[in-house]
C-alpha cells in the first residue's frame, strides 16, 4: 500500500489572484473578481503619514486586469508574503508608483482605442511609461523613485508569472539603467556651519527647559524637540530615532556610559551608540559645546512623563517612547506617537520663533539627515580625521561614510578660494629677501610664530601642508624645484589612500600651485617658462630628499 498524498493547507487570509491562462498562454483574469469587494488598501499605522489607498479610480477605465493584479500584489506585500518589506515602504510603492504607473496605463488604453491585458506589460510599456514620467516635470531623481516603486511591484508579478518577464537583450521587460549618472545630480543635505550650529543648539536649549519642570505639558511639539537635542548627539535615523523603545537604553561596561540602542528597519539589525551617563562634569565626544544637556538624562525624562501613557496606548504603540496625548481632530485625548509631520511642525516653529537663518538670510533648514551630517563631521573633526571612527560613530562602513557624509561643505570651498587669493598677493608683493627663511617647500618669514605655528618657545613650524595657505609664505624661481617635488609627492598619494578622501584633503594643493603659483608667476614674468619645466622634470625624476616616500612614510605628519 501506497503512501497517502499530503496536501497543503492554504491559508484564505492571503490576497491571491484568481486567473486562468488563454489558448496563447496569457495570464486572463476571471471577469468575476474583477473589480474586488473592497479597493481600498489598509497600511495601518506606519513611518509616514498615509493610512490606505484606494484603487476604486482605476477600474472600468479600461485597464481593469493591471489594476486588480497590482492591487493583490501590494496586498500581499502587507501580508508578508514576498518577504519582509515594510508598509512605508509599501506606502511608496503606491504612492510613487501605483499612482503614477495606472495613470500612464489608462492614457495608453485610451490612445490604442482598446483595453490593456496583463500581457501588454512589456518594454513597449515601459519605455512608455518612462516617457510619461519625463512629461510630469520633475526632477530626475524623483522621475527615478517613482520608476524603481513601480519596478518592485511589476518585477514581484513578473516572478509569479502573471506578467512576461524578459531579462536581459533588447527586449528586456526593464531596460538595464534607464537613468544614467543620476545620482550627481542628486544634491544631498550639508552638515551645519559652526554658527548655524550654535544658533540652533541654544534656541533647542531655549525651548526645551519646560519639560523638566513638575507638570510637564507632554506635547508633540515637546517631544520633537526633545528628539532633535537626541538627533543632534548621536547621529541617528529618522525613523530608528521615532521609533525609540523603552528599553533602549543598555548597560555598558563603563560605569558612567549606556548605550543606546535602536532599530534599523532597513537593515534588519539594531544601532548601537555609547552615551555618556550622568555626571556634571562628563559631556559627550559627541556633544556640540552649546548643548550642555546630558542625553541619556534626557531620554530617561521622557521615558518617565509617558510612562502613565503606555497602558492606554494602542497595541502597535506599547513600549515606544515618544507618546502623548492628542490634542486635535477626531483622536483628542488618545494616546499618540510622535511622527514625522510632527517632527517637522516642531521643527518649523523652533526656526521661526527664534529667527534661525542660514548665510544667505533665508529660513536654517533644519532636518534629521542634516543633524546627521553634522554629527558625522563633528566627530570627524574631533578625531582629527579619523575616518574609519568617524564610520563607526555613524553606523555606517568606511566607503558609505566617506562619500555621503564627509563631502566639504561651503566653508571649505570658500577657505580654499580664499588661500588662492593669498597666495597671488604674496606673490605680487615682491617683499622676498633676506627676512624669509627656506623650508622644504619654498620660503617662510617667520616659521616660529607664523600663521600656523605651535608658537611655543623654541620650535619650528612643521606644519607644511598648510604653507599654501600661510601668510608668510613665498616662493621664488630657486625654489620651484622643492615646490614641483612637493607637488609630485602629493599626487603619489593618491594610490597610498581611499580616492575620495585624497580629493576631499590633497586635491586642491597641485590645482593652487598650478593655477596660482606658476600660472601666475609666468604671467608676470617672474619666473621663466624654461626654468619651470625644468624644475618640474627635475621634481618628477629626482625629488627632492624631504619629500622622498622613503625619508617620509606619510604625509599626515605634517597636516
């Protein structure tokens, strides 16, 4: 006697797609589903501010087919069946894509005088559907997240065979990079300037003193602020951050420091940063001077004011944080969570009821990714450029820290602009003589209490990566062959070390002594073309001994 067949149970709950396939072999919908008892889409309560979306203006508009698969596809992401995606997430595929995508679809029924199948999703479509995007008049990387949220759901059809799926050649159902060098023409947020910072952090310090006095009023608005003082020292997400825990807070194996630690939606893993714990005289690495509040103080603050809130929470709240009560609309008096329309509002006001401004006058922007990158920075800084602390600080790997959050800001263009110009002057003044004394990269007029001196007893200025931006620095025609090896030397390193840091700290230096120092030194006739070629061949060949990688192993030394 046989075996007897095991049949698997099928869960009802799921959204399914009820098809059949044609002589061709299509995916044909069966006319009776379509449309469904319910269009509306629940995302429950979420990191952004959308709640459902509703498909009801996509069917009988001649694309029927599309609109029921996508909408059973979205909610079976919701149910988990196509792996772990989060409803925000979700919430973009809809918004950025759906929206945008059934749109392109009932002007392309419309224009072929007939209804669309699921077999009419093909390249033909999308480059189409690029197209339409092109036509709405937004910017390329906007164009680019509304393709991508539509890709993820056609491709999640596509594996379930309910569309054609062509993966590579001409005829690929999606072309292979539709939106090249997009990402340079993405700007990304920049970190503070030292006064924007100091504005800010007194202003926050301002503001968030009533939620330590007895009767807190519990606020939203409180309560971002409370999150922005948490943002600004630790450098985390904006989500990870909104969706603190109660037990966030870790012991450590110091005794005056905690962790915290936080949840990474994206990366499905938990972030980890050390704060210092409570002392008077202790303040974080992290910490800007102007903010003397200690954070894990704060935290524990809050923690206590929404205490009495958590029971009366709803269950999806229990165990978070930033709770309180709602003071407007249909939910007043019910137990809330900070959100990130909230976060805004609070930040919002802070800037116009302290007139923040940024260098040009308008509005200082105030946001998470840029407290973010000024973190990142501040530490950078604080380390002395220690770039893989600096990642680490950040949760993030050496190359993702280095290209998105190290970039110079205006200050440092502006700084370099400026030494150019110094440089010219001292050029032009012709005030070289017997007051300058040599270095290895040209002359200097005091190299004891210089610019960039230690100007303490005794000791000589070694601080030779800074020459080009000293006052009392000159060069002369005698001195192009030091120059041009100093020059080559620089150029060395970047094989020595990452590309985008050599461009951020070095790069600059061979485009002054190109561009300032021998550009103009030729165009005013004190120094020969002749001579400079020759010292730059001489340099190229046989640098000079101080600037040789066997006397000097790094030029970090001299920084």
């Amino acid at each position: 006697m046989g075996k007897r067949k095991v049949f698997a149970k099928t869960d009802l709950s799921i959204p399914q797609v009820e098809y059949s396939h044609d002589a061709a072999g299509n995916v044909v919908i069966l006319p009776e589903a379509i449309p469904p008892t319910n269009t509306t889409v629940e995302f429950g309560r979420n990191a952004s501010s959308a709640r459902s979306f509703d498909f009801a203006r996509w069917y009988g508009a001649g694309i029927d087919p599309i609109t029921y698969a996508c909408q059973r596809q979205i909610e079976r992401f919701l149910a988990g069946q196509e792996g772990a995606v989060a409803a925000r997430t979700v919430v973009g595929y809809c918004l950025n894509g759906m929206r945008n995508f059934l749109d392109c679809c009932v002007l392309r029924a419309t224009a072929f005088g007939r209804d669309l199948a699921l077999a009419d999703v093909n390249r033909d479509l999308i480059d189409g559907y690029l197209g339409h995007l092109a036509g709405l008049g937004v910017a390329t990387i906007a164009q680019k997240t509304q393709y991508t949220s539509t890709k993820s759901v056609l491709q999640a059809l596509g594996r379930r065979g309910l569309i054609p799926l062509v993966a590579s050649g001409d005829a690929a159902t999606f072309p292979k990079n539709p939106f090249p060098n997009s990402n340079r023409k993405v700007k990304g947020e920049t970190a503070l300037s030292i006064r924007e910072r100091q504005a800010f952090t007194v202003a926050l310090r301002r503001e968030i003193k009533p939620i330590w006095a007895d009767g807190a009023p519990l606020t939203g608005e409180l309560l971002g602020l409370a999150l922005l003082i948490v943002a600004l020292h630790t450098g985390r997400n904006t989500t990870p951050l909104l969706e603190m825990a109660r037990d966030c807070l870790r012991p450590h194996p110091k005794d005056d420091t905690v962790f915290l630690v936080l949840w990474k939606r994206r990366g499905y893993n938990t972030s980890k940063v050390a704060l210092r714990s409570e002392s008077d005289a202790g303040r974080l690495l992290e910490s800007t001077p102007s903010v003397r509040t200690n954070v894990e103080r704060l935290i524990r603050r809050v923690m206590s004011l929404t205490e009495p809130l958590d029971g009366d929470a709803p269950d999806d709240l229990k165990g978070r944080v930033w709770l309180y009560r709602s003071r407007n609309g249909k939910s007043v008096g019910q137990v809330t969570v900070l959100s990130a329309a909230m976060l805004a509002r609070a930040t919002n006001h802070l800037v116009s009821k302290h007139g923040l401004i940024d260098s040009d006058g308008a509005p200082l922007r105030i946001n998470i990714s840029r407290l973010r990158k000024t973190f990142a920075n501040r530490i950078f800084d604080l380390t002395d450029g220690d770039l893989a602390t600096t990642a680490a600080a950040l949760g993030n790997t050496l190359q993702v820290a280095d290209q998105n959050y190290l970039a110079p800001d205006e200050n440092a263009r502006r700084n370099w602009q400026f030494m150019g110009e110094v440089l010219v002057q001292e050029l032009l003044t012709r005030t070289i003589g017997a007051t300058y004394r040599d270095t290895p990269i040209g002359l200097c007029a005091d190299p004891v209490n210089g610019q960039y001196a230690p100007k303490r007893e005794g000791e000589t200025c070694m601080n030779f990566m800074n020459c080009l931006r000293c006052k009392h620095y000159a060069v002369t025609a005698e001195d192009l062959y030091k120059l041009f090896s100093f020059y080559f030397r620089v150029l060395a390193e970047r094989s020595r070390m990452d590309k985008r840091r050599w461009a951020r700290e070095y790069s600059h230096i061979p485009r002054l002594i190109d561009h300032y120092i021998v550009a103009e030194g030729l165009r005013r006739g004190t120094f020969k073309a002749a001579a400079v070629e020759a010292a730059r061949e001489r340099a190229r060949t046989q640098p000079h001994p101080f600037w040789s990688v066997d006397l000097i192993d790094s030029l970090e030394v001299f920084a």
